[in-house]
C-alpha cells in the first residue's frame, strides 16, 4: 500500500522519468553512431578533447589552432574553463564521447530542475510536468543533444537553471540558509566559467534580483553577482583575449609563411578578438561595435531581422506559443546571446539557428520565462485567490498547449532525436557501406575486355574503413596534420593541425583530396591545396605509406630519396601502344600495372593520357579502382600527380601526359584477384576503363 501510494504521489515524476531515460538511450545511440562515420571532427569536439586532454597532461586547455600552433584556449579568442571540471571524468574514460555523454546528461537532466521549478511557481504537478516534457521535445535541445558535439555553453544549461532555482526557493521560503546560499554561489561560478559572454547573462540576472526579488539579503547578494559578473567578462574580453592573442597571430604568421601567402588575405586573424570581424557592418574594434550598433539604429534592427533571421527567430519562439514576450522581466537575461547571434553582418554564419549551439543559454531563459508568464497569464485571467482551482486549470491547459506546440514542431524542424523515434531503428542507423553501389553484373562477367568502359562507384569522400585504419595506424605520441573529420579521433595528443597546416613538420600527414576547410574559413585559392600535395609528392622528407580512397598517409622519413622528375610528365611525342577512350576525348595510350601487388608495401603504376580533342573535362579527378573478383568489394584511391600538379582540365589537347602512380595497398584488404580501373569523376558523371588484372598478397 505505501508502495501504490507513492508511485501516486509522484507519478508525474515518473513519467518525465521514463521519457528522460528514453531521451537519454536515444542520444547516447544517435552519438555513438556520428562518431563511428566520423561526423564530429576537429572542430568543435576534437578541440574540447585536445583541451581536456592536455590539461591532464600539465598543460592547461591548451589546443591546436587552425594554423598549427599549440595556444591556450582564451588566445583563439573563447575562455570556457567550465572543461576544468570534467577533467577528473576524462581522466577515468578517456574518449571524446566522455564529454559528450557528460554534456548530454547535464542538458537532458535539466528537465528535473524544471519541473521544480514550475511546480515551485506554478503549485501544480501536472502542469510542472507537460513544461518539463516540452523542454525535452522543444527542437532546438534535440539538435544539442544530438548534433553539437560538447561545448562548455551548453553544459551550463543545467547549472543556471539549478542557481536559478535555489535562489527562488530561498526567497520564496525566505529561508537563505548558509548551505544553500553557498550552493547558489557555486551554481553562478560555473554558468559563468561556461563562455566569455556568460557574465552577461548573471549581470542582467543580477539586476533581476535587486529589482523584483528585493530584500536585505538578495540585495546584498545581487550587488556582489553583478559586479563580479563585470569583472569576469571585462577580465575576458578586455584582458584575457586581447593579451593572448599574440599565440594566434604568430601561428597565423607561420601558417602563412610555410604556404607562401599573402597574410594580408585574413586580416581579421590578427585581430585582439578573432570572431570581431562578424560584426565589421559596424566597425572593427569592441568600441566601434557598440557604438555603431547603439548609433545606427536603422541598421541593428536591419540586420538583426535581415536574411533569414526572422525564420530562426520564429523557429525559436513558435514553439513555445511567443508566451516568453509576456514575462520580459527574465527574458531580458537572455538578450546578449540574442544580440550577439543576430546582429551577425558576415555571410555564412549561422550563429542564430536553433540548430547551432550558440543558442544554449537563450533556452533556459526562454523556458523560465514561459513558467512566470503562465503564472502570469493565469493570475491575471483569474485574480480572484478564492479561485485558485480555475487558475489551476489555465495553468494545465496552457502548459499542455506548449507540449504539443513543442512536439508538433520537433518534427516540422526536424530534430533528430524524434526524427529516430519516428524512422525505424533498422532504416536509419543501419552501418552505411564503404562503397557505393553499382553495376556489378557487368564488371564481374568472365572475359571483360580489356579498354572497355564502366560505370562504377564514385571515387569515395568518406571512407570509413580507410580512416578507421589511418586512426589506427598513427602513434598516440605523433604530430599529425590531417582533415577535420579525423580531429576528434585523433584528439588525444597535442599536436592535431588541420590539413595543409604543419604539412611539413608534423610527424604524419594524412592528406584529403576534398578537403578545403581551411581555405574556406580564410576565404582563401582552395588550389593552394594541390599545391601542398604537389610539395609532398617531392619532398625527400615524407614518404607515402598509405593510399585509399580520398585519403593519403605520408610519414615523415628522413631517409629516403626521391627522383628530382615529377611523377607527371608532359611531352610532345609518345609511341602509343593502346588507343582506350575514358571519357569526353580523354584517352589512355599506354599502361603498365605489376601483375602482383603486396599489401602494405608500395609499388608503380604508370598510365599515359592524350586529350585529343577540347571536351570538358573540368573538376574531374583521376582515380584507380581495384574490383576483388571473389568477394565483389573494391578498393579506391585517387591518383595523386594528377591531382596536385597538374589537373586534366588544364592538359593542352594533342600533348602527352605520363603519370607515375605510387601504388600502397592497405593490409586490410583480402587477398585474391582484382580487377584495375582507371577512372575519372566529377561527382556526378564516372567512368571506368579496364586495364586488366592484378594479384593482391
């Protein structure tokens, strides 16, 4: 009986219980599954890792910046230490998925707060409980959970909300005992330990306290929040940042140096504050900022709904009715996220989707304020106290309304939590295979001529099977400069540039022929890339020891010597042996494979091509394919010369191209018989020439 009885009494709790280990089991799959295809890389999970990481080992959130230099953190302009604490964590696990299981409790347990919360305002179960299933279904929580990787902003969910609540109880009982003002203080400290605009959000708080919540020990409390609230982020963006951006101007500096460009290109990088430049509509240093935002009215307000920023706004609000806007006593505390997301002038940066991460702190502000302005909305419908059970259904039904609103548009938006709810488990994690499909049939008949062209699967963009094995292949203690999508699995060293970064110093270099996000982000020549390899391919220092798919393994070996001739020569006159048309006049005219192969030692391959008439044959890469006739599984790899020195698009017609093709097979591969290809993609037309067979040991 005491048992029914108190499953009775607290069966609201256990259905928001219920639904949060749901939540809970659902991230948890949804994240493992990204970090297997390698959907977090380097940026932003890789460096929180590298953070963590090196913090353990003595050096305090230290990473890798874009340009290759180890910095402390504050110097790429971000002071997050809120990581500090979940360093003892990483210590007991260390993985990547260690912060992000940690974050994904934090933020998911916030409910509980929540429902506290609103039962605390509200005095009602019911209510409490459809306000704490919202947050759990409001879209833009989803796609933390499930999408971002870990940030320290959004770890602070949970701890705002908590200070939140102990101070409300405190006042509302007008019980300030020394343990729970403590606890209020420890609280504030690591929301604003979550990111350098923070303080912000606890000074607007502050005055919240000194104004509506005002009596002799609040006041006293709220004066000392705001001022070390002013101290903190005046202490970070005018002190911290601005004095360690030196470590990111040098390894600009060098970046730019070992590349050979112009460091005039990306003068924001050479910023006090690297992010400043989002806002040059108005100026280019903090004051110029703040005054051109406060001065040019016309233009904030343009710019803050410009774009599709009145879409993102009302992906935000919708949810939740608008209901925030009636208490804007609390919604105010949220203003500086919105100001900072949405009065953005730079092109394609979308800091103020519910998709980003930036949104983070907005979210408790706006679930809080939906809380007070129920209360609100209720009282002042019924403001008769004798008719308290007539507000108590407003209360329900409005809070209800919420959770559908909420659940309606998760799936309008598409949050991937409930999206996987809504697909069956088998359809939408299902491991998605190395290679794509195609025509086996042919491919695989007895007798295939030799010089007949095929459609066969795209040269691969994201081999898991290869990266698995490059992860597995390169030392813990080793430097690395590789693509983004390795820097989360690669995180746990200290030094993880991105790829051409440190291309020629780091131990290994792990090249990607699609990479271009570097070059992206300093709105840079994305052919400064093939130069790179094309520098790699000749350097005496690096040796290629592993070729698939996309991607490249150099070793830096000191010991070996290359031919001072590039592995692709051109030349007026060559004996034609075949006469086999790839594709659009792009003909082989001889070849030779070796007739065996061993797995893990390099070898040759040589194919010479002619253009013999002007066809377009522009943004096509040239790759191999090796086809295992007992398996039917293939193999790919691009072919390097023709990438980086000198693409087919800028081959003159009638002349002779001859590209020597370093062949590294990985151990992976099964032995047995393979048929070769030679192939050419744009990604979206592929054809294949046969060149005959090959045994693989």
């Amino acid at each position: 009986m005491k048992l029914f009885n108190l499953l009775k009494n607290n069966i609201t709790l256990i259905i928001l219980f219920v639904w949060f280990v749901l939540a809970l089991f659902i991230n948890i799959h949804i994240n493992i599954f990204k970090y297997k295809i390698y959907d977090f890389g380097k940026f932003d999970l890789g460096n929180m890792t590298q953070m963590v990481w090196n913090t353990l080992h003595g050096r305090i959130l230290y990473l890798t910046d874009y340009f290759g230099g180890n910095v402390p953190r504050w110097s790429m302009s971000h002071v997050d230490p809120i990581l500090l604490i979940f360093v003892p964590i990483f210590a007991v696990v260390q993985h990547p998925l260690t912060l992000v299981f940690s974050q994904i409790l934090l933020v998911l347990s916030s409910a509980f707060i929540i429902y506290a919360l609103a039962n605390l305002e509200l005095k009602s179960k019911v209510a409490s409980l459809f306000i704490s299933l919202a947050y759990l279904f409001y879209p833009a929580i989803g796609y933390l959970t499930a999408q971002t990787g870990f940030h320290g902003v959004t770890a602070v969910i949970f701890f705002f909300l908590a200070g939140f609540y102990v101070m409300e109880k405190m006042y509302k009982e007008n019980n300030y005992t020394k343990k729970r003002i403590i606890l209020f203080w420890i609280l504030m400290i690591l929301t604003m330990s979550g990111k350098e605009q923070i303080p912000l959000y606890t000074f607007v708080y502050s005055v919240f306290l000194f104004i509506l919540r005002s009596n002799k020990i609040t006041r006293k409390i709220s004066i000392w929040l705001g001022v070390l609230s002013i101290i903190w982020f005046i202490s970070a963006f005018f002190i911290i940042i601005p004095r360690n951006a030196h470590y990111r101007i040098e390894s600009y500096q060098n970046f730019a140096r070992n590349l050979g460009i112009d460091t005039q290109i990306a003068r924001d990088v050479e910023n006090d504050n690297y992010f400043l430049s989002r806002y040059e509509a108005f100026g280019d240093s903090y004051l110029d900022i703040a005054l051109g935002i406060f001065l040019d009215n016309e233009k904030a307000v343009r710019i803050f709904f410009g774009g599709d920023k009145i879409k993102n706004f009302n992906r935000t609000f919708e949810p939740l009715l608008y209901l925030p806007f009636f208490y804007p006593q609390i919604l105010i505390i949220s203003l500086p996220d919105f100001l900072i997301n949405y009065l953005t002038s730079a092109g394609g940066i979308g800091t103020a989707e519910i998709e980003n991460h930036r949104i983070s702190m907005i979210i408790p502000v706006l679930f809080i304020s939906i809380i007070y302005s129920i209360s609100f909305i209720s009282s002042l419908l019924i403001p008769d106290d004798s008719k308290k059970k007539i507000r108590l259904f407003i209360n329900i039904f409005i809070s209800i309304s919420i959770l559908g609103m909420c659940v309606r548009t998760t799936f309008i938006y598409n949050n991937p939590v409930y999206l996987w709810l809504n697909q069956s488990l088998h359809k939408r994690f299902e491991f998605i295979p190395i290679f794509a499909d195609f025509d086996r049939e042919t491919i695989k008949e007895d007798g295939l001529a030799i010089g007949t062209v095929h459609r066969i699967a795209n040269l691969d963009n994201k081999d898991i099977e290869c990266a698995n094995k490059v992860v597995n292949m390169i030392p813990k203690e080793a430097s690395v400069s590789g693509p983004d999508y390795l820097g989360a699995h690669l995180s746990m060293r200290e030094t993880y540039a991105i790829f051409p970064a440190l291309y020629n110093t780091a131990d290994y270099v792990v090249v990607d022929v699609f990479s271009r996000k570097i070059f992206t982000i300093l709105d840079m020549n994305t052919n400064a890339v093939k130069d790179v390899v094309g520098n790699l391919l000749k350097s005496d220092d690096y040796q290629l020891i592993l070729g698939c798919g996309n991607l490249f393994v150099f070793e830096k070996n000191k010991d070996i010597k290359k031919s001072d001739i590039l592995p692709l020569q051109e030349r007026s006159e060559y004996r034609e042996k075949v006469n086999y048309e790839i594709f659009n006049s792009l003909y082989v005219v001889d070849y030779s494979i070796p007739g065996e192969l061993t797995r893990g030692v390099k070898d040759k391959a040589k194919i010479a091509y002619i253009r013999r008439e002007n066809k377009d044959v522009a943004d096509y890469i040239l790759y191999m394919t090796y086809y295992n006739t007992k398996t039917e599984e293939i193999y790919q790899a691009a072919n390097l010369p023709s990438f980086s020195i000198m693409e087919p698009e800028d081959w003159n017609t009638g002349l002779y191209y001859i590209e020597d093709i370093d062949i590294a097979l990985p151990k992976y591969m099964d032995p047995g018989i393979y048929r070769v290809f030679v192939g050419m993609s744009n990604r979206i037309r592929t054809r294949n020439l046969y060149l005959g067979e090959v045994v693989v040991k």
